[in-house]
C-alpha cells in the first residue's frame, strides 16, 4: 500500500511515505495486505526510487530549530570537538555515510522491534493520525523476526498498553493468562518455605513477551510503519556537527577474513531526523552513545547494574498446569553473597516459564549461572512440576538492575534512548516491558513535537520525570543496591522501604562496585563440582542452545571483539579462571589447547544468544559485543 | 525467455522441530517460516541467467496457504519480476504441485523451469522429476554447475550424482533442480524490500487452473525418531560378537 502525502507546515516539509510490509530474505510475521489502513492509489515506483536513491535527500529541511541540522545531504564523519579530542575516537563512532552505499530516510528511524521501539513507532502514527499529518517511520531490527530476539519473565502489567491500545483485548493480543495466584518462597536445599508475596499481580497477565511483541508488530504494521527485520544496525551516523542523523546497517556476506563473499551486500544508511535507540539492555550503539554525549554524567546518575536470566518453557503435564499461577523464589541454589532468584510462571497450553535470574556482581569466578539453573529444576518443590514435561525453547538475556540511580540522560542531539537500553526496569517488581513500552510513548510525543513543531526533544525527559515511571521507579529505587550489603541487610532494608517508607525513602543508597570489577580473583575461591545433567530435568549446554534455535552464518568476521587479544590468556584465565567460559550461557567462550598444551581462547561466536553477559561481566571489559549480520542469533518464539 | 522459479514457505532451517501431541504432523504454530534453502539457490541461479542478458524475466511461482505470499515477497526482494501465488491450503503433495505447475507452464510458457532438488520439510525430491514428466521436458536435476546457450537454444547441466559429476545437454524448453553448491543466494537489499512491494503477484487457485486436488496419498502418523541410546564399551572383540549376535541380532 502506498501512500503520497504531501503536507505544509510551519518547517516547509513535504513527505513522501511508502507503507511497507516486507522483511529481509527470512521472512517471519506475515501481514495481510489488505489489512493496512491506507488506501492504495498512486503508483509509488517513482517515490520508491527518489527515497532509495543515494545522497540525494528526498526532502530538504529548512529552519534550523532542529538541534543544529544544517547540512543534511552532507553526512561526512564529524571532527568532534570538545569532548574527545581524538580523530580515532570521531572515525570509530561516526561514520562516514555518504560515500559509498544507498541511503533511505525517514523522518524517524528507530532501531529495535522491541517493545519500547514498537510502542514509540505506533505512537508516532497515532500522533498522526490525530493531527491530520504523516511522518515515515522505519524500525530496524536485527533479529530475523519480530519477536525472535525477545526474552522475558513475563508477567505483564497492562498499564502502557492500555493507554497505547486499549482495545487490545477485542484486537486479540496475545495476552491472555490472568495471574490466578503468587506464591513467593524461600528455598533452601531440600526445602520451600512459603513467605508473603511482595508483588501485586491481581489485574497482570502472565505472557509470552515475544507472542506480545509479534503482535505489536503487526499493529505498528496496520498504521504504516515500516519494519525491516533482518537488517542490524552496526553504526551511527553523524553530520559534521556531531549530531546523529541515522544508523548505517551491516554490510551482508563478508567472510570470517573479512573478505567480501560471492552475495557480498554493502549496508544501507538509514537517516532519520530523530533516531531513536530501543536496543534492550546494554544496546551496543546505545552504550556508545552514552559514552561519546556523556549522557550518565549529564545527571549524575550511577552506573549501570545488571543480572543474568536464563530461562526455558516447558510443556508440562495438564494435571500439573495451572494457568495464571506465579511462583518466584529467593535463596538456594544461590549463596547469601550472591543476589538473584528464579521464577515459574504458568503460561496458556499447559506451557510453563521457569528461570534463574543472577545478579552480574557475583564474587565467585567459578560461579555458573546456567549451571545454578540446571540445579534450581531438581528442588523438591519444582521437580514435580517439570516432571514428564518437554522443554520447548531455551534463552538467555542480560537485564538491567541500576533503577533510577543508573538511567542516563536520555537525550542527545538527533535523538534519544527508550526503553532498557536507557533501563526503565523496576527491580522489586521485577517488570520492565510497561515502563519501557511507556519510554517509548513519550520519546515519541516529544519527537512528534520536536518535527512538527520545532519544540526541543529534551521534553522527552521532562514528560519522564512527570509521568507514573518515574513515580514507580523512585518507590522501587533502594531494595536493589541494598543487598550489596548481603542478603539480610537486604531484606531487612526492604521490608523497611515497603512497610515502614512505603516508597517515599528520604535517602538512596548506592550501587556498590561495576559488575565486572566486582569479580574476586580465582585464588579467594574454589572451584565449584556442579552436578552433570540428567538429559530430563537438566541438560548440557549444546542440548540447550539447540532449542534456543540460534544460529549465525559461520563464514562471517566473529562480532565479539577482543579489544586487547592477549588479555584472556594473559589475564582472564590466571586471574579469574577464564570466568567467560562460565557465565556465557552460549558456550561461546571456550579454553582449549593448542598444540603446545597451551590454553588458548576459543570464541565459538555463531552459538551466541546476544544476551550481553560478556560484555558486562568480562573484569577488564576487554569483550566488545558488536552486531553480528542481521538475520541471526536466536528464534524465540514462546519466550 | 521467461524463466519461472518455484520457491516454497517450509519451517526454517534453524529451528528445533517438535511432533505435534496428536502425531498428526510437525507443530508449525509460533515456529518461524522462511524459503526453502534449495529454491533460493534456484531463485538465484535464474536471476544470474537473467543479469547474464539470457532471460528477458524470472517469474517465481509459489503454492501454498494465504502466509505463503511472504516468501513470494522475499523472493521478489531478491530479484524476482512477478509473483504468483496458486492458494491452496491442505496437504500439497509433490504430484499435486507438478500438476499445477504444468497448468501455469501453460499459461506462462516459460523457456525454463527451476526447482530446489528438494523441500526441507518433506525431503521427498519428486516435485521437478514429476513436472518435467508431465510436460514431456528434459531434466537435469542436483545441478550443481549450468550453463545456458541461448542461441543453440541448450543447457549443459552438471549433475552431483553418487558416482561424482555427470554433464547432461539439455535441449530448451528443460526443468532444471539445484543442489547446495550451484550458487551462494543473494540477501534482499532494504531498497529491493521496498522495490518489491510494487510487483505484481497474481493469484490462483487450483480450481481456476482445472487442478483436481485429491490426493492418494494420506499421512496415517508422524513420530519422533527413536531416542539414541547410550552406546556400551566392550572389553574384548569376543564380547562384541556376543552382543552383535545375541542382543542386536545383526549377526
């Protein structure tokens, strides 16, 4: 379907607009048609072929209201001034994005289809609807599907979402489940002790993210966004002043030696007026963002904190399944030293999630959180559940921890940051997607403006701090950073902020030391036996990576990138015992000799699940997570 | 010379199948779908024929339910002129689909057919035999190398067959099917996604084509392969001519 819109305002923007619904040469979601809201007419190839065509801009901008746009058809890699004196720095970041491959604009492009990225994107085309006018909106996302790279929990609180779709229900979204009951309990070896529940899941759902995303998609589909799964966004793109204008994405069919293979495909400059980052937690170019604008310092926020979740959903049992029911736990398999928990939660179809979630600043080297995982599912009180059951998809994600002491400035010039990839995560709810689907609604309210009128895109951050995440995160922000005084501190701190403060604490306490530097050397600990796998209740990592169904096209440069390559076997692995070969959930880290009897370090990086533990928890941050070619990593699909 | 390209929606290949509880066939809910690997490497050997200056226009050709139009669009993205989708939902068997395609060979009159050698999820390596069968057309199937004379109106074919590399001339109008190491596909380009968008699909149903669907073929059950079991050490080759006779009754 196409639409030719042609409007005039006040910043003399005349748009051209195609509605697609296409996807990469891996195909997922698929979209009828006939379903999008705009009616067929004109013929597009000539607005197809005027948008796809290189450096020439489809449209010009005039007024410079618009954080210092000038030269737009001009993307030539900034000499940054100010901050990072260092040309390397400026090539590294900004890329040059004029010269040698096609260029597509839109007025926003947003870079993940996650659920902050979908909400801003659908948000955006209600804005317009409402106001009579069209912006283009493009989401690139480097799974091979919607949906294939989301992992959660989850029980869904349906705030945002009310306010975004509130006819969901009759719309039929995937959610389905009511919580029916929340049983919170402490476990120690052999046995579950019963406490109350912290949470309040009455009027939340217990669903499948990546189902919920799906489904999103195709409603940001209907009112006419433009969704590129496939496709991985590996640069930034900058003008000559240091603003973002866009993303580049990866060049296609390059060889592991960096040779350009047969089907050698250069990546396509994707320009936006406003870019906006929802990459998830630890979003590789959103943490180089933070990093080249400062955004953490910008208002003394804290750094980052995060935790490891691994998770697998089972199909159980029907006389075992009770849909709606909730169950998460604290204490064994994890040590008083090292904070986390696990949840169960009953999904529809006798399908059941369970996980472990860790903490990243665990002291212990030796420390597996996929083992401590295979232990959780043989207690007492779980094994019956899992018993006679299958496990169906298994996945791993990084999740941010730091509440509303880490959140970054989440502005910069040409754009901002939503949902975790700022980290909107409320801790002791232990729920992320309703404050970071609302993150993404009001980024896209303060862009709309921002277009239409001229108005500054820092408004996104004063509308943030107005509105109920704010509110919500500001109760929750002192039970984390309390159990980095130990486990009944922790507790103890908690019950205060939760009965006696009831979320209005007159202090903040602090997060203790960066997760990577929070690692002990291996000679403080010993090495841990973890049990083998019984291949019915636990398995080994290669029988689970199997069903996360990731897989990457081997014959391509490895996207983890070693920014010192004689650390690992210099450091890591005298240090710490080579703690990546532990916590990576992937098997992706692997130390094995050579021919000389040496330990090498061996990154297997096509079983990577993009979960970003390595890039967080590595002690000297030596790995570097990069975007791998589009199309890969895992294919969740219940998860 | 028209090229037509048949390209069909199965599970992808990366994905961990799972039998349906009622042994009906394989669970395809919620699974991730994408073009079986084989008709890419087919959707890419006619697009080079084309790029070679050899066909005026490749026409891909998929059948299958309404969600089978996604791989049409994909191979659209990739190069591909038209589209037709015959919709059909049900179990399509390789006799149907030869019998359908023999009704479109009618209508489009293409100088070359491309087919995988195979589909994924079947693996039943029948649907290009078969069409070339009904319409009296030479075949050279597992292809691994070919090569078009236009003006002696031939394709030289090299065949991947369990001897090694067999060479086969065929005459034009011929049904060709790929093998793995014809060609390494292309990725469809944003800009091509967008491109696509605008080509004409056209489509069928096997009514319209005089196609009787019945099919003398029925799927009675779908299991599992049987468990692998734990492989046992034997101390001496004595006990090993033991078990192979009195346990495995191989012997």
């Amino acid at each position: 379907m196409n639409r030719l819109v042609s409007f005039r305002s006040k910043s003399r923007i005349s748009t051209i607009s195609c509605s697609s619904s296409f996807y990469a040469r891996i195909l997922g979601n698929s979209i009828d048609a006939s379903r999008t809201r705009s009616p067929a007419n004109a013929s597009d190839s000539l607005a197809t072929l005027s948008r796809c065509s290189s450096l020439v801009p489809a449209r010009t901008l005039t007024g410079s209201s618009l954080f210092g746009f000038r030269n737009r058809s001009t993307a030539s890699w900034s000499n940054l001034t100010g901050h990072e004196g260092s040309q390397d720095f400026a090539r590294r970041f900004c890329s040059d994005a004029a010269a040698e491959r096609e260029s597509m604009e839109y007025d926003v492009v947003i870079v993940g289809a996650g659920p902050a990225g979908l909400s801003a994107a659908i948000r955006l085309k209600q804005l317009c609807g409402e106001k009579g006018v069209d912006l283009s909106v493009c989401v690139v996302e480097k799974g091979a599907e919607v949906g294939a790279h989301i992992i959660s929990g989850n029980v869904f609180e349906p705030r945002a979402l009310d306010e975004l779709l509130p006819e969901w229900k009759k719309e039929e979204a995937p959610i389905s489940v009511s919580v029916s009951s929340d049983k919170f309990w402490f476990l120690t070896k052999d046995r579950a002790f019963s406490l109350p529940s912290p949470f309040d899941n009455k009027n939340n759902y217990v669903i499948s993210l990546s189902q919920l995303v799906r489904w999103m998609g195709s409603k940001a589909e209907e009112y006419g966004v433009e969704i590129y799964p496939g496709f991985a966004a590996s640069e930034i793109l900058c003008d000559d002043n240091g603003s973002v204008i866009g993303i580049g994405t990866n060049d296609m069919g390059v060889a592991k030696n960096g040779s350009k293979k047969e089907n050698f495909q250069r990546g396509v400059a994707l320009k936006g007026r406003v870019t906006l980052f929802a990459e998830g937690c630890r979003g590789s170019l959103s943490e180089k963002i933070i990093k080249k604008y400062h955004l953490r310092e910008k208002r003394n926020a804290q750094h980052q904190t995060y935790a490891l979740g691994i998770k697998e959903v089972w199909e159980i049992d029907e006389s075992k399944h009770q849909p709606g029911a909730v169950i998460h736990t604290l204490g064994w398999p994890l040590d008083q030293k090292t904070y986390g928990g696990s949840f169960l939660y009953h999904m529809s179809e006798r399908q059941v999630a369970i996980g472990l979630v860790v903490a990243l600043n665990y002291k212990n080297p030796y420390l597996s959180p996929y083992e401590e995982f295979q232990k959780l599912k043989h207690h007492p009180a779980i094994k019956p559940i899992l018993e006679d059951g299958t496990v169906i998809q298994y996945g791993a994600r990084t999740l941010n921890e730091g509440g509303i002491q880490s959140v970054p400035y989440p502005v910069f010039p040409g754009g901002a940051i939503i949902g975790c990839s700022a980290g909107f995560l409320n801790v002791p709810k232990i729920k992320g997607t309703h404050t970071a689907m609302k993150s993404g609604m009001l980024a896209a309210e303060a862009a709309f403006g921002t277009l239409l009128e001229g108005s500054n895109l820092d408004s996104y951050w004063t509308t943030l701090q107005n509105s109920w995440v704010w509110e919500e995160l500001h109760k929750a922000h002192n039970y984390r950073p309390a159990f980095d005084h130990g486990f009944i501190p922790g507790m103890a701190i908690s019950a205060v902020e939760h009965y006696l403060f009831r979320g209005k604490s007159p202090f903040t306490l602090k997060h203790g030391k960066p997760d990577h530097e929070a690692t002990n050397v291996a000679r403080s600990h010993s090495p841990i036996e973890y049990p083998k796998p019984d291949g019915v209740l636990s398995f080994d990592v290669p029988t689970s990576l199997h069903r996360s169904n990731t897989n990457h096209d081997h014959d391509q440069p490895a996207h983890l990138k070693l920014r010192d390559p004689e650390i690992p076997t210099q450091l890591n692995l005298p240090e710490y015992d080579g703690p990546e070969s532990r916590y990576c959930p992937a098997r992706v880290y692997e130390y094995v000799p050579e021919e000389s009897g040496q330990l090498k370090l061996q990154i297997n990086a096509q079983n990577c699940l993009h979960c970003k533990a390595c890039d967080i928890k590595d002690p000297k941050q030596n790995i570097e997570w990069t975007v791998p070619e589009g199309g890969g990593g895992p294919g969740y699909s219940v998860m | 010379m028209k090229i037509m390209v048949a390209v069909k929606r199965v599970i992808d290949y990366a994905v961990k199948i799972r039998v349906k509880a009622d042994k009906s066939g394989v669970e395809t809910q919620n699974v991730k779908m994408s073009m079986n690997p084989f008709c890419e490497i087919a959707l890419e050997e006619a697009l080079r024929i084309k790029e070679a200056g050899l066909a005026s226009e490749v026409v891909a050709v998929t059948m299958g339910p309404k969600q089978s139009i996604d791989t049409l669009r994909t191979g659209l993205a990739m190069g591909a002129d038209r589209g037709i989708h015959v919709e059909a939902t049900g179990d399509l068997f390789p006799l149907a689909v030869a019998k359908l395609f023999k009704a479109l060979v009618e209508i489009e009159k293409p100088g070359l057919i491309i087919l995988g050698k195979q589909a994924i999820d079947n693996d039943c390596n029948q649907t290009g035999q078969m069409v070339a069968g009904l319409l009296g057309w030479p075949q050279g199937t597992f292809a691994s190398k070919v090569v078009l004379d236009k003006e002696k109106q031939e394709v030289m074919v090299d065949r991947e067959v369990d001897g090694g590399l067999e060479t086969v001339c065929l005459n034009l109008p011929a049904v060709i099917t790929t093998d793995l190491r014809l060609n390494q596909p292309r990725y469809a380009t944003l800009p091509n996604i967008m491109k696509a968008k605008s080509k004409p699909v056209k489509k069928y149903t096997p009514e319209e084509l005089n196609v009787a669907m019945k099919s003398d073929l029925e799927v009675v059950e779908v299991t599992e392969p049987p468990k692998r079991k734990a492989g046992v050490l034997v101390s001496s080759v004595d006990e090993l001519i033991d078990k192979l006779k009195n346990e495995a009754h191989v012997i």
